[in-house]
C-alpha cells in the first residue's frame, strides 16, 4: 500500500490538550487526515485501541500515546517537515523539553481550567457544550448541565490535577509556569532558541490557545507575556491547515497572532 495515501485518522476531544498536541503535530506535517470526535460514553465501541485518547490510524495501524505517536509520525513520514531531529544531543534535548509539557504544562492546564470558585461552573459549563457540540452523537443535556461537577470527578482529571498542584495558588502557579515557558525559548523565536518548531512547540502551543479561542475566563491571561503572544504568533502559520483545530462553528475567539 502506498503509505503517503493510506487515509490517516485522529481519535480526540476538541478540548483534550493531548489530542490537541497531536493534531498540532498532524498540521505540521502537513498530513491529509481527519478528526473523530469521540464520545465520551462511547470510548469502548469507537475507540480502536486503549481506553485513553488521543488515537492516532493510518490505514489498518493504530497507535495512543501522543509522543510516541509524534515519533511514529516521523518514521511514516520522514520526508515531510520533521517533529524532531533524526538524532543526536539536540533530539534528546527536545525530547526531554516535551516531557516537561507533558508532566508539567499539561497537567497545569487541567488545574487551571476549569479553575477554582466561579470558574468551576463558568469554564465548566464551556467544556460541556463544546464536548456535546463536538462529541459523535452528542451529549444528553443533563450530561452538559453537569459537566463542572462530573469533570471534577473523572479518575485521570482528579490524577492530572493531582500531579499539577504545586502548593501555590492558581494565579501564582501559572506565573512561574509562564515564566518557565518563556526562559525555554532561550530567546529564540521557537523553544530551545531554534528558527523552526519541533514537537515541544506543536505540543505547547494547544495548552496556551484552547482556552482563549473557546473563551475561558483565565484563558488571556497571556497577554501579560509579550513573549508568549510572539511565539504564538509565529507558531500560527505552521498550525492553521485542515481539519482546524478548533472545529469550524465552535470556537468563541479566533486563534491568537
Ligand atoms: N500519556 C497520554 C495521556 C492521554 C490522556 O490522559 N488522555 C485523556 C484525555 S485528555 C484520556 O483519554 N483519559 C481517559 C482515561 O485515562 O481513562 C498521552 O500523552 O497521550
């Protein structure tokens, strides 16, 4: 079979910031896929492989995990634009800048959003429409109504938040992991001071523009980082093919840049 044709499939959550970081990855490479919104009470019926999403298919091989999905993608397609290096000190260094978003920045986004007091049902509220607007099927509207306090109580959200809570409160937590952030960029105009994206680019640049484009509250507190707006900007045209990240009709807020 010829690989570059056999018809490539995302498996996700609109809101789901790993899934996010894999459909960044398929944009990057300029990949002709398309999205499978599951629906959550139908993750065993529609879910080729695993319990967790995202999923990723290319033709009749299926694989989760999104870094190890990212690795896959490149050794499918190698002659596309890379995710990482093929190897040496500056892929082990990228690798281990992923692994930092993976256990640090995404799981802070899991604390941050919803957030605590009000935002727990304001944001939550949002995560449940766009989930019902977007999930295969849809959501009973109990379901949706629900979602701040169901959210709350999801084994691998309550894990997530869990593996996040640094002691400080939200505000200050998200400060030094913005802080963070922008000290990775080493001053270049993509982490690790390179002229170009890599995965922990196409990684990060979901946790930073979900929640502005669907409108959370707390979702521009990036503006306070000139830093991070400019590597946004940046990263805008590497990220803007098809199928959109935030699905057409759904999102509150073009992306920024
Ligand atoms: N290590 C995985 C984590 C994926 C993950 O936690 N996915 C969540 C949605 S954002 C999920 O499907 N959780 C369901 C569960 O753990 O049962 C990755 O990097 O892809």
């Amino acid at each position: 079979m010829n690989e570059t044709r056999a018809p490539i499939t995302l498996y996700t959550y609109a809101m789901s910031p790993f899934s996010a970081k894999v459909h960044c990855f398929l944009l990057y490479k300029q990949l002709d896929f398309e999205c499978f919104y599951i629906n959550p009470l139908h993750v065993k019926r529609d879910l080729p492989v695993g319990r967790q999403i995202p999923v990723v298919t290319i033709g009749d091989e299926s694989r989760g995990d999104s870094t190890p999905i990212g690795l896959w993608l490149d050794e499918r397609f190698p002659d596309g634009p890379r995710l990482l290096p093929e190897s040496g000190a500056e892929r082990d260094l990228l690798l281990k800048l992923d692994d930092w978003i993976s256990q640090r920045l995404i799981p802070a986004s899991f604390r941050f959003f919803p957030g605590p007091g009000l935002d727990k049902y304001r944001n939550g509220w949002k995560l449940g429409s766009v989930m019902g607007q977007t999930a295969e099927g849809g959501l009973p509207w109990l379901m949706r109504a629900g979602w701040p306090a169901l959210v709350t109580r999801v084994g691998f959200v309550k894990r997530l938040v869990a593996q996040a809570d640094d002691g400080l409160p939200v505000a200050e937590s998200k400060r030094k992991l913005y802080d963070t952030f922008c000290g990775h960029l080493e001053g270049g105009p993509f982490l690790c001071g390179r002229d170009a994206p890599s995965m922990p680019d196409l990684a990060a640049y979901p946790q930073f523009t979900l929640y502005w484009a669907h409108g959370f509250h707390g979702g521009r507190d990036i503006l306070d980082y000139p830093e991070i707006m400019g590597w946004l900007e940046r990263m805008k045209p590497y990220v803007s093919g098809e199928p959109p990240l935030i699905p057409r009709g759904v999102g509150k807020h073009e992306l920024p840049g």
